[in-house]
C-alpha cells in the first residue's frame, strides 16, 4: 500500500474555491456521489456502497478518493478490476477494542486510480467498517470524496452547518445517519451474531434435541452473516440431568477457524464480551441457556456466510459429556436482534 500522504497527496478538506469551481458542471447537481445504504446503526458493521452516476462534467473518472471519519472503523476496501488501490493509515480519535486488543490506527482514506469510468456509465466502489458505539442516533457522519478525472476533478466534500439540509449543498460530501431502529437498518450489515441489551426470546429457533450422556442440548441457532462477516454467535440450551457438575468447553466446525464459548455482560454501563478459558459449568439439575445478550458459542474465522435455513453441524464438547454433534439452524440476521455490540 501506498503511504500516500508523503507523496503528492493533498488532503481532501480545506480546499480552495477555486478548485470547487472547476469541479462544479452544470449537471453536478444530479450527479452526487452518494451512499447506497445511508443509515445505519452504532456499534455494527457497515458496508459502504459508494455510487458514482457521473464523471467530472463529461470527462471520465480516472481516481476516487474517499476520506474515513472519525467513528468508522476497521475498514477494509473493496479492491476492483481495472483500478489501483492504495490506502492512507492514521490513528483514531478514539481507540477502540476488538478481541481484547486496542486498535488505536487504521485505514482513514481510500484511493483507487488508474481506472476509468466514462461520465456515461455508473459504478460503485466498496469498503466494508465497523460503526463506533459512540455514535448516536440521530448524528450524521460524512465520507467526503473526491472524483478526479484527465481534466479537474469533482469534490463532495462539503458538509451542512447546523440547521443546513445537505440540498443546500452544491456539493454535498456523502452522509451516513446513524439511527437507532434496528429494522431500519437491518438489511445492512449487521453484526451477525452478537444481541447486547434485548434479552427477549428470538423470534425462532431450531427444536431439535441431543443427548450426551446426562446432557441434554435443545435446539441450537444461530443468525445468517450478511457480507463479509466473519464471525457468529451460537444459541443454544443445555440441561444437566445428571448428580454431577460439567462443563461446556469448547467444540469445533468445518464451517470455522475456531469454537469459543463467551460471556457478555454489562461492565461500567458497556456491553463487552470476554471469552470463557475455562468453560460454562453446568451443575448438575440445571439448565444453562446460551442466548443474544448472554453466554453464547462464538464461531470465529467464518470460512463461509450463513445462510438463512441453513443447518450448521457443530461438534460441541464436554468435559464429561464428551463431544456430540449438533446443528445450528440458521435464523434471519435480525432474528431475535437487540443492540449490536461491537466485536
Ligand atoms: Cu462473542
């Protein structure tokens, strides 16, 4: 990757007015570059779908910079046939947590160049991130870009001041809503296994039932992984009817890395999740229930997406139990959805 701000590279804001009046056609109006997806919750994945309907005025797009703002994190660029990609790193405003490591840098701008899109064609340039859980419904955040082409360049860059509707803009840099209604922004990428604060029964579930030795293990599911995630959550009860105590330890599936089982709970007001080393007892006439918000299985390392009404075979394992094979029925992405909490 090129480190792009020791080269030639200008920063994307604070530009001269000049340089907008150029950018500026007539047409520019109606030819925004925009999000495809403009909401989306805090604390969730979010793919960005950059749409490009026009070029600067009728010259072909060779270059598409997009600047990452603060609270946007994690992201990964889509690369494209036909287009160079390069990224600029910087540190975050505000470090954030994933697995239990500290990130306190990463992508903040995304170039691709040496294409060309022709002001009479459309085409759309991705990346994929993770919103902050510092975000808040209502707020707006803003991915300004820039278009260059052979001759000036177009720049959506500009953001409304108080009060101001982005239609007031010539120029308006792409905006993004963060909103709280988890339908709304459903059908984006969510967090495919991880419920925060709704303990609510989900919507459905497997009913199947296993044996293994006094356990006995009812209806295991889990939720289709919309885009790139790579990670899900397992749901699941398991009853002891046994006199001794056991311990759900682990498992393992063709379908990932690695098995973990995790906790999460609610520590100084936040929602975090902490993997469990050493295993969830289950004492003997107990039934331990893994569910969005609580104890869950943590299926790591996706090698694939689930699929809604997919079954998932699953080797679960117990100290004393032994292993068993289970199937995760795959739900909807929303099924059973509360407050994402971020990974
Ligand atoms: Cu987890």
């Amino acid at each position: 990757m090129t480190d792009l701000s020791r080269g030639c590279f200008r920063p994307l804001l604070g530009l001269s007015g000049a340089a907008l009046a150029l950018a500026v056609s007539h047409t520019a109006a109606f030819a925004h570059v925009t999000l495809a997806t403009s909401q989306a919750q805090p604390n969730s994945y979010y793919k960005a779908v950059l749409q490009v309907p026009h070029g600067c005025g009728s010259e072909a797009t060779q270059t598409l910079r997009v600047q990452i703002p603060d609270g946007v994190y994690g992201v990964k660029p889509m690369p494209k046939a036909g287009w160079t990609l390069a990224t600029t790193r910087g540190e975050y405003a505000k470090p954030y947590q994933s697995h239990g490591e500290t990130m306190k840098e990463g992508v903040k701008e995304i170039v691709w160049s040496g294409g060309s899109l022709s002001s009479d064609n459309y085409d759309e340039f991705v990346f994929v991130s993770f919103l902050s859980g510092d975000l808040k419904p209502g707020q707006a955040i803003y991915f300004p870009t820039v278009q260059q082409c052979a001759k000036g360049e177009a720049r959506w860059v500009d953001v409304p001041a108080d009060q101001q509707s982005p239609h007031d803009l010539k120029t308006p840099a792409p905006q993004l809503r963060i909103v709280a209604d988890t339908t709304t922004a459903q059908a984006q990428m969510d967090h495919s296994g991880h419920a925060g604060m709704d303990m609510s029964t989900p919507a459905t579930t497997g009913n199947d039932i296993y044996k293994a030795g006094d356990l006995t293990i009812t209806a295991p599911w889990t939720r289709a992984t919309p885009g790139g995630a790579k990670i899900g959550g397992g749901y699941l009860k398991i009853t002891n009817n046994g006199k001794s105590v056991d311990r759900f330890v682990g498992g393992s599936a063709p379908f990932a890395g690695r098995v973990e089982i995790h906790e999460m709970s609610m520590t100084d007001g936040v929602m975090k999740m902490r993997p469990l080393p050493n295993g969830l007892e289950i004492k003997p006439g107990e039934t331990v229930e893994l569910k969005p918000g609580g104890f869950h299985v943590m299926f790591m390392d996706l090698k694939q997406p689930f699929k809604q009404g997919d079954s998932l075979k699953t080797t679960l394992e117990f100290e004393k139990a032994g292993k068993v094979d289970v199937n995760f029925s795959v739900n909807g992405v929303g099924a059973g959805a509360g407050q994402q909490h971020q990974h």
